[in-house]
C-alpha cells in the first residue's frame, strides 16, 4: 500500500476528545468515532498552504468548493447536485438541528430507526418535538426494518419526519435502494419528510453499494433534505464542515433561516481548504483507507470466531463501527462498559447510549492501527475469559 495506516501516531497531549478525556495514560480508547490515522497528504497540504498565509479572518465559501462538492457525488455516486441546492454549515449534527426546526413545530414526532446515532435524540428533544422509534429487527446477525411498524407510525398526523442513518450507525447497515424506495414510498404516502444523514457515505465495503437516497427519483429529491461531510471518510470532524442538500427552494430558505437562528452560518477556512482537497485529490487514499478498514473488520471477526465466541459481531456493511451483542453476559450496557475500563482499561460505547433497542450492545470503533485493535480486542478477551 502506498499509505501506512499502521503507523502508530501519539495523540495524547493534543486535546484529543478521543484520548485526552480520560487522565489515565493507559486507557485505550475504542469509543468516540473518530479515527487514528492522518488526514490523506493532499489535505494536509493544502492546510499547510493555508496556514502560511498567517491571516485567518471570516471566509467566503468559492464557487471551488461548490464544484468539490458536486463533482465528488456525480463521480463516485452518480448524483447531481446543483450549487444552489447546498447550503454549507459546521458539522452534520447542527444541522440535523437546523433542518428540524425547518420542518416542524414544537410538539410534533420526528421518527427514528433505533438503535441509531444518539445525537438523534438530542436534536429532536432541543427541537421541543417527541421521539418516536421504529425498531430495527435485529435477526441473523444483522438489522433489517420493520416495515409494518414504519406504516403504522408514518400514518400518524403528528409524525412530521424521519430521520435516516444511511449507512446505518451503529448497526453497520448500507440500505439498498429496494429498502430506501420502500422507506421513501412509505413516507411520502403519509407526507412524512425523509431527513438522511449521510455522513458515513464513503465508507462502505465490497459488496454493497451507498445510494443517495434523494438520487433514487425525482420525487424522493423534493422529499427529502440530505446532510453530508467528508469528515468522517477523511478524519475531519474538527475542522467543522458540512453541508445540507435541499432541492425545495421553500424548504432551503426555512433551512437557511434555521442555519442563522441556531447561528451555525459560518464556517472556517481550514474547513473549506479541507473538504476542496478531500474531494478534489483524495480519492486514492481513501480507496486504501477502505481496504485498512476492512481487513480490520476481518480480522476482528476471526478473532471473535476463535476466543470470543459467545458474543455475535453485526455484519459490517459499512462504517468502521463494529456493534457486538453481548446479551450473554446478562449485564446492562452500562456494566459492560464500566467492566471493561476498570478491569482492562477498554474504553468503548455502550449500546443503551443509541436508544433502548441497543441495550446489551456494545460499539467498537476499529478505525486504528492493527497493532492497536489487536491490544483492543485482548483486553476483551482477559475481561469476559
């Protein structure tokens, strides 16, 4: 490979969320999802150029950026998106927030498939809406969707939104575009908006394929409102960048004012220079990181085959978020996680943390060297032996 993403990098003492949130020097941390590599070098330079410069006042967003955007998606994705569909803003979390505060009003429901991204509740609790799940069917190791369940809610007046994960966080799923056409006929039949975040796009592995859900017609584009980032693929999420795509006009200028209420409008240079380089220049390093991450992912799985047998690891369709059941241990998520740092000093996510559906859960993030992953997953193996 032309990459070494095994490359251990020390990230203790630079503020890391990840590692620098516990004081103790030997906890390993598998939680939040972030990964251990560098950014791919055309980023880095980029940055560096930027940083020479030595001014660093508010940013004007250029047409380059736009294109970036744009030519990524109709490249990789066959999605066209037309510059003013964009509306720039800094992460996918605010405007997941923003986008619904545009489409409803205090005291509505906004849907999600659960277990699924916590921040999720978040925004819909800041929002002053109510939560209401459609539950994932965990069967066969894997997640499917409960489609006579989706019905029943979507025909509720009061459910103005459904909140998307695609690809699915944490239960690894990449829908395909029969799951997606069914999810969108069933939403719009009952005038419910499909809200996706697509943050995890790229990262999806052989076999399966990311599909745009508002690139499936003409009538799920108009639908729908789509939040994307390369901060996830390109190891970004500091630099605070993201995007909405919205088709509607009407719906783009609620969002837009939403974006300033909520006065998450702007956004950093770095940013910008960032998502340019990313989406210009960094498909190469991005093909190899997919492949890191797989063999991670396989070699994880054979790990758990051989010395953890009793605890059932989800397909990984895409994300490097590895979601195991741990139900034989017959503890509470919570335990579990409490168990693994005080014992062995792993730190990962519990499942309860994505709604009740993942209690017993656990998430591992795998987006690390394999020398750490393989410290990881023997700290596992010494706790529940």
């Amino acid at each position: 490979m032309k990459y070494n993403f095994d490359e251990i990098i020390p990230r203790r003492g630079t503020n890391s969320y990840k590692w620098d949130s516990s004081d103790d020097a030997d906890v390993l941390p598998m939680w939040v999802a972030d990964m251990d590599f560098r950014t791919a070098p055309p980023v880095v330079e980029a940055l560096k150029k930027r940083v020479e410069h030595g001014i660093f006042g508010y940013v004007r967003v250029p047409d380059a950026y736009y294109e970036a955007v744009a030519g990524w998606f109709a490249r990789r994705h066959a999605w066209s998106i037309a510059k003013e569909w964009i509306i720039y803003t800094i992460g996918v979390v605010p405007a997941l927030s923003a986008v619904i505060k545009a489409l409803t009003i205090p005291g509505d429901k906004v849907m999600v498939q659960a277990p699924v991204y916590n921040c999720f509740f978040s925004s819909i609790r800041n929002n002053g809406c109510e939560m209401v799940a459609n539950p994932l069917l965990y069967r066969n190791g894997t997640y499917q969707i409960d489609f006579t369940d989706l019905e029943r809610k979507a025909a509720d007046p009061q459910v103005k939104v459904l909140l998307l994960c695609n690809p699915h966080n944490p239960a690894g799923r990449v829908w395909t575009k029969q799951e997606l056409t069914r999810i969108g006929e069933i939403c719009i039949r009952n005038d419910v908006w499909i809200v996706a975040d697509e943050i995890h796009c790229e990262l999806v592995f052989p076999g399966h394929t990311y599909i745009p859900f508002a690139s499936i017609s003409e009538e799920f584009l108009m639908h729908s409102v789509t939040c994307i980032s390369p901060s996830k693929a390109f190891n970004l999420a500091g630099l605070q960048i993201a995007n909405i795509i919205s088709a509607d006009m009407d719906i783009r200028l609620k969002i837009d004012k939403a974006i300033n209420i909520n006065e998450v409008c702007d956004v950093n240079p770095f940013g910008v220079e960032a998502l340019i380089a990313a989406y210009n220049d960094g498909e190469e390093w991005l093909e190899e990181l997919k492949h890191y991450l797989f063999a991670n992912y396989n070699y994880l799985r054979a790990y758990f085959d051989e010395y953890l047998s009793k605890f059932p690891v989800m397909a990984l369709e895409g994300t490097y978020l590895v979601w195991v059941d741990c139900s034989a241990l017959k503890q509470s998520s919570e335990e579990i996680v409490k168990t693994l740092l005080e014992k062995e000093k792993l730190w990962v996510n519990g499942g309860s943390l994505y709604g009740d559906a993942g209690e017993g859960f656990i998430r591992i993030n795998i987006a690390c060297p394999r020398q750490r992953l393989m410290d990881g997953l023997e700290r596992l193996r010494r706790t529940w032996k």
